[in-house]
C-alpha cells in the first residue's frame, strides 16, 4: 500500500511538473463606450455576450484545458475600460473574471499638436481618438506576452507557436518555427535580428488602390509589453504628425479606414520606426476574417469587380 501510494504521489507530481504553465499570457480587450438602446455592431448585443465567448474560447486553447489544447500556457483576462464606458462593462465583465482597468486615452484631444490629426480624428474609424485605448495594452508588463483582441472575435486553436517565438526568440536553424508568416515569406528578415515583438495581420479590404501601405486588421494583435513601446507611441500621438494625403510622417500609412489610430499607427511604428521587429501573419490561418473575394467594394449587397485569384501578395 506504501509502495502503491508513493507511486501514485510520483505520478502526480510529474503529470503536474508536465502541465506547469511556461507563462501566463495576458488577454487584452478594449471597451471605450457603453451600447446604445438598439444600437448595432460590436456591442449591439452587449458587452457580456461576446466577452463571456471570448473567454471561453481562450480557456478552452489554454493549459487550463491541456488534454484537449495541449497548450502551455495559461491565460489571465484584461479589459481596458474608459470612465464613461464603466457603468456598463464593470457589472458585465467582472462576473467573468475579467480584471478591470481603467483608462482615459492616452493623449487627450486637446494636447496633440497636429493640427489634422486633432480636428480629424474624433470621427474617424469605430471609435475616434478612444481607439487609441488600445495603446494601454502595451503597459502590462507584468506578462511577457499580451494579445488584444475585439469583442466579436474568439480563439479557435492555441496560438503557443507564437508565444514560443516571442518568448525564445526565432529558431535558429532559419525555420518560421511553426509559424504560418504572410506569403510564406522567412519569419525574419536576416539572422541577426531575431527578436520579434508583435504579430499582425493587415486588412487589404481597407486599402486603396495603389496606396502604398496597408493598415492592420484592428481585431488582433500580439505584443510584447513595454513601458518604452507605450511611452514612444504616446509621444508619437502627441506629436500628431498624421498629414491629409501621406498619413503618418507623410510616409503613405493612411489615409484609409481607420488611419489615424490604431490601423495606421500599428504599422507605421513596426515598418517604418522599428522595421523587422514585427510580423505579418497569414489571415487564412490567424484573425481569419472572411475578406471580399472581389476587388471592388460591395455596397448594399450589390458585388462588384473581379473575383481575386486566392490570397496573393497585393500589387506595390
């Protein structure tokens, strides 16, 4: 019976040392106003129904579900509240265990110092300047990884590949580590630079033709938290330098929908500011999100344009 019961603790403490957590990944979501009476959209349902999905969804891909997901890592929830916005995500999101932060935006109108992008950006995109909430996802350095995501979306498979990359760094042997990256390109661009510090994929549906550069898909980014990171994209805000026909720093990220705040700045800060430290992902494969397989606009469900040829690399 002692040999049986030692046997029993051995077994234990092992599958138990097997399930320990590599690290816990914070899951960030941003809630910067309440829902109007018969409002449609993201929370024309309410806040708790997609946050109570969300959740589950990443539970189920987390260590916590581990003989299912056979992940290895575990998951701690965020939600990155403005004040007006508390009345109805606090008693929504708690019950859920989500931790409530809140957050005004990060640079207030008034003190962004371009003149355009201080008119301009209360209407533009979803949600004007409270877009810019998003940026607070950058503060929680207390995970060495942090995804944000919107409420209308939710986890299929566990996304461990990516955490492990963040986290170790680009293998060495020159593989994408399991990583599915945009047009199958390499995963990095030369072997010195190995650390990668966010995940994207971009929304080519926004972008206008010829433009130069596409913004990235708002839903879904993987980040590495910095204070650094947060401090330079609040200084980046408060300059303001969005120009009417060049976008941010007249390099060509903008304008198109949502421009000047999240979709634009995120790839302004890694392709120009920080080139090769962050990395376009397949969207058949992450943030999946059903694209126009037309290359015209599709207005009132009325199609238009040629059907595209697949997911290929969009003209320069």
């Amino acid at each position: 019976n002692t040999r049986n019961g030692i046997r029993q603790l051995i077994t234990r403490k092992k599958k138990d040392e097997k399930q320990k957590p590599i690290a816990t990944i914070g899951y960030a979501i941003t809630v910067s106003g309440c829902p109007k009476t018969g409002s449609r959209g993201d929370f024309g349902a309410g806040i708790s129904d997609g946050a109570a999905v969300l959740k589950h969804s990443i539970h189920l891909n987390s260590i916590q579900s581990h003989q299912q997901s056979q992940s290895k890592y575990d998951y701690k929830m965020y939600a990155l509240v403005h004040p007006e916005a508390e009345s109805c995500a606090r008693p929504a999101l708690e019950p859920l265990g989500y931790e409530i932060l809140l957050r005004d935006v990060p640079v207030p109108l008034e003190e962004i110092e371009g003149e355009y992008l201080r008119e301009k950006v209360p209407n533009n995109g979803c949600c004007g300047e409270k877009e810019f909430l998003k940026i607070h996802a950058y503060a929680l350095i207390q995970h060495p990884v942090v995804v944000h995501l919107d409420l209308d979306t939710l986890v299929l498979k566990p996304m461990d590949k990516l955490y492990d990359v963040m986290i170790n760094g680009a293998p060495k042997d020159g593989s994408n580590g399991g990583v599915d990256v945009a047009f199958g390109d390499p995963l990095v661009s030369s072997p010195d630079s190995s650390e990668i510090n966010a995940f994207f994929t971009r929304d080519y549906n926004m972008a206008h033709s010829g433009q130069k550069h596409a913004g990235v898909q708002g839903g879904f980014l993987v980040l590495r938290p910095s204070l650094d990171v947060y401090k330079e994209f609040v200084a980046i805000i408060r300059k303001g330098d969005f120009r009417q026909k060049g976008g941010w720093g007249g390099k060509g990220f903008g304008p198109f929908y949502g421009s000047m705040t999240f979709q634009g700045i995120i790839p302004y800060f890694y392709d120009h500011l920080h080139p090769g430290t962050g990395v376009e992902l397949n969207p058949c494969v992450y943030n999946n999100m059903a694209f126009n397989p037309r290359d015209k606009p599709t207005k009132n469900d009325i199609v238009s344009g040629h059907c595209r040829d697949g997911y290929n690399r969009p003209d320069k």
